[in-house]
C-alpha cells in the first residue's frame, strides 16, 4: 500500500507559528495564515514587496531598530548559511486600520533553506509574538511582586547574553572556515608550484610568499591566482 502523498504547502499554511518567507534579496514570497493574524497582512497584498517596505520602522520611534537588527540577521543566515536567532525586539507594527504604529514585542529566529549545491534559496523568519509578556514586565511594580519582576528581568538578560554568545560562536566558526580555505588553496598552489617547477614544499611555500611581499597581495589571493591559473605555462 502506497503512503499518501504529503501536502507540504497545506501543513506549512497550518503551522500555528507565524513564518513569513523571503527571496535572498529580502523580496517576500510567501507566509502562513499565523503570519498573516498577528501581523494583520494579507499575503496576496504583500508578495512580490521588499520585506522592510512592507514592514518598516516606526517612523514615530526615533529608538526603532528593528529593521537593522532583522536586516543583520539576515544577512549573517546568507553568509553562514545557518539559523540566526535574535534576541527579543521591539518591531512595531502598522494597524491598517488606523494609519497608526502599535508596539509589538518579537522572539526572532531566522532560518536558510538550501538548494541542492548548498546555496541558499529561501530564508524562512520565525516569530514568536511575546508583547504582552513584556508590557505586563514593564507595567509591573517592583514592590508588588519583586521576586518575578527579578525573574523576568534575569530571563531577558540571559537571553541578550545568550545572543551575544551565539553571535561570538558564528563569528568563530566563520573565521575557521575561512582559514581552512586559505590553508587548502594555498597548499594547492605549493603542490603545483612542486609539480611545474620542480621545487620542494619549503621552496614554492617561499615562491608564493615573496610574490604576496612583492605585489602587496594578500597570501591566499596570491595562491589562488596560482590555482586558477594551473595548466597555463607562466
């Protein structure tokens, strides 16, 4: 007996949890029915629109950083091609309405799904609607219940430190990443430099280097050249 096939456009437009796709441009393509309640969009009026022009900052809060934080975001789930979460943010919405902004509180994460060759196609943005908890957390009097307003205030602490972490960690494994590229293509262009020019690893390691002094080039963009240049006589 043949398993039914699975509608996956039925149960993402299901999902309880407001998603909200996007173009590698930032271009929304598509987002659920949760997306569409929380925020008081229609799909059909958003896609096809630059993600920050239909959802731009409040032009009445001088303090707004929503857009450049989610912008941020984004672009580091690009060039890592994994998921970002960001602390919570405040990213006021535009009741349609009134005409007027009304604060919204947000729990982010920023996730890339990949094609085939690991390139990012899509980037899902995830949000977790939290602006009652935090009106409540800065409505409530200290006197009144101290020990949960400390409570309250040590979550959103950890969760910014938390961020920060996070942050600390991509930037580590991005840097590592990159030295493992200079270090493969560089040995590439020693392994070559042997094989053309009859040299040892010591000798086409110096070959390369004096070049990089010479040309005031950086050592890897000097190996890569060597790379890409691999078959043509000098």
């Amino acid at each position: 007996m043949s398993k039914p096939a699975v509608d996956y456009g039925a149960v993402f437009d299901a999902t309880p949890t407001p998603y909200l796709v996007l173009m590698p441009d930032l271009v929304i393509v598509g987002m659920n029915r949760a997306r569409e309640a929380v925020t008081g969009t229609r799909r059909e009026d958003i896609v096809g629109r630059p993600v920050f022009e239909v959802f731009p900052d409040n032009p009445g809060d001088p303090a707004a950083t929503g857009v450049r934080n989610l912008r941020a975001s984004l672009e580091r789930v690009l060039a890592t091609k994994a998921p970002d979460p960001m602390p919570v943010q405040k990213y006021d919405l535009l009741d349609p309405n009134t005409g007027d902004f009304v604060e919204r509180w947000w729990s982010p994460v920023n996730v890339p799904v990949l094609d085939e060759d690991g390139e990012v196609a899509l980037l899902l943005h995830r949000v977790t609607d939290v602006t009652e908890w935090m009106q409540v957390r800065s409505g409530r009097q200290l006197e009144v219940v101290p020990s949960l307003d400390e409570a309250d205030s040590d979550l959103y602490a950890r969760s910014q430190d938390l961020h920060a972490a996070w942050m600390q960690a991509s930037s580590d494994l991005e840097n590592f990443r990159t030295a493992m590229q200079s270090q493969r293509v560089i040995g590439q262009a020693v392994g070559l430099l042997m094989a053309r020019r009859g040299l040892d690893a010591q000798q086409a390691f110096a070959v390369l280097a004096t070049q990089s002094q010479h040309t005031n080039v950086k050592l890897r963009e000097v190996a890569a050249e060597h790379v890409a240049r691999h078959g043509r006589p000098d």
